[in-house]
C-alpha cells in the first residue's frame, strides 16, 4: 500500500499552524516540504509543526525537512516549532543533522498560547491586484511604514524597492499579490507573493534595451534578495538593514 501523508493548515498568521499526519517516507518527503514553504511563504511569526500524528518511517525522508530549513535561513527566518513528538520522532529527529534548527515542544496548545502572547514584531501586509496604481499605493504604504516605525533613514530606498517588487509583478505575473513589510531586528523585510510560477531573475541590460533594470536595482540597493518558490507561485522578498530607532 502506497505511503499517506496529510499537511493540513490550521491556521496561517500571525502564528502558522501546520498539522502533519501520516507516514514520512522517500515518497511522501517532498509533500512535507512543499506544505512547509507553503506556511512559510505566509511570513508568520512562528510555524507550529504538530506532529503528534506523524511516524517517520524513513530518516533519509527528513533531508526534505533540512532543505527546507536551509532554504528559509534567510527569508523568512521564521522559528519552526515541532510540537507533540513521541519519543521516537524526538529521537530521531535529534539525530538529523539537516534538523539542527528545529526548536521542540511537548504540548501544541501550550505552544501556540506562549506564541501568541509573546510580543508581535511591527508588520502590515496587504493584497494587491495587478494594476500600475499599485504601485503608487505601495510606496504610500512603505513610506507611512517607515515614518511610524521611525525608520525615516531608509524611506526612499524602501520605496523604491517595494515599487519595483510590486511592478515586476503587474509587468510579468499578472495576478493578485500580497506585500507584505516587516521589522525584525532593524532589518525591513518586504516581500511580494504572487501566482505566477515563473521565476525572477536579475538581468545586466546593456545601455540600449529598454527594460530589465529592476530586479538589478533591487540587488543593488538591499542587502539580501531571494526568491522562495511555492506549490502556487513564489515570494520574491528583499532585506534591507536600517539606523536605530529615532
């Protein structure tokens, strides 16, 4: 009988909650990771990964799991929780090297509630449809953003960035997107989920073609880009480090 394995969101935001049931094999790995990057692609505060229905029939299934783990280092660098484990899962995950990122919790309850009343990092996000005013209110955002969290040093380059995110999509993908601009650790975070499946790259036009600045521009001015791809499209997301607060 073929492996089974069912990732079900509970919730997305602001802390995720992803159920996983059934049996982690070479088979049923990649499912794991694709519901994984799924729930990440959401930029929460924190992923719950329950697990109290989960066996791992096959350790080398949980390379998938480390991947996913080197794969969101970066963006959204959000603390994945394993909660409700038997002793065997524990064990064997302990012994995963890829897995070293991984933070455990007995109770899900217990850990979702400590999650939501820990303090909330500044944040908004907001879907857009694919139309040039997007744009416009994409910047008005960012700079009203900056102007509250007292980030005025990084206003203009932010603006530029979240515009250049927002009109790569209106250009290319076509479809509704979600911004969304966070601060963590005084780095701005902006990023831009869309539904297209077709990937951004940065290109290095010559002086003579009209387009294909944009993506560049915006390697220039951050400090890290990336793009994290999805079952329904992908998230291109940006960092970009600021002063102190003010």
């Amino acid at each position: 009988m073929p492996s089974q394995l069912v990732c079900r969101p509970e919730r997305d935001l602001p802390v995720a909650v992803l159920t996983v049931g059934g049996t982690l094999d070479r088979v049923t790995g990649d499912a794991l990771g694709t519901a994984i990057r799924r729930s990440l692609s959401m930029f929460p505060e924190r992923l719950l990964l329950d697990v109290s229905r989960l066996r791992i029939a096959d350790p080398l299934a949980l390379t998938t799991l480390g991947a996913v783990l080197c794969q969101t280092a970066e963006f959204p660098a959000v603390p994945i929780v394993v909660c409700g484990a038997d002793r065997a899962t524990r064990d064997t995950l302990a012994t995963a090297p890829d897995c070293a990122g991984l933070e455990m919790a007995g109770d899900c309850a217990a850990a979702l509630a400590e999650a939501d009343a820990a303090p909330h990092p500044p944040g908004i996000r907001v879907r857009l449809r694919p139309v040039p005013e997007a744009c416009r209110q994409v910047r008005h955002l960012v700079t009203q953003a900056c102007a509250a969290w007292h980030r005025s040093d990084a206003t203009a380059t932010a603006a530029l960035v979240a515009t250049e995110l927002v009109a790569n999509v209106v250009r290319h993908a076509h479809t509704t997107m979600q911004f969304t601009l966070g601060l963590r650790d005084g780095r701005l975070t902006m990023a831009v989920r869309d539904g297209s499946l077709r990937m951004p790259r940065a290109l290095d036009p010559s002086v003579t073609d009209a387009g294909g600045r944009g993506l560049r521009l915006v390697r220039d001015l951050t400090d890290a880009w990336g793009v994290l791809p999805t079952s329904g499209g992908k998230v291109v997301w940006t960092q970009l480090a600021t002063g102190a607060a003010g």
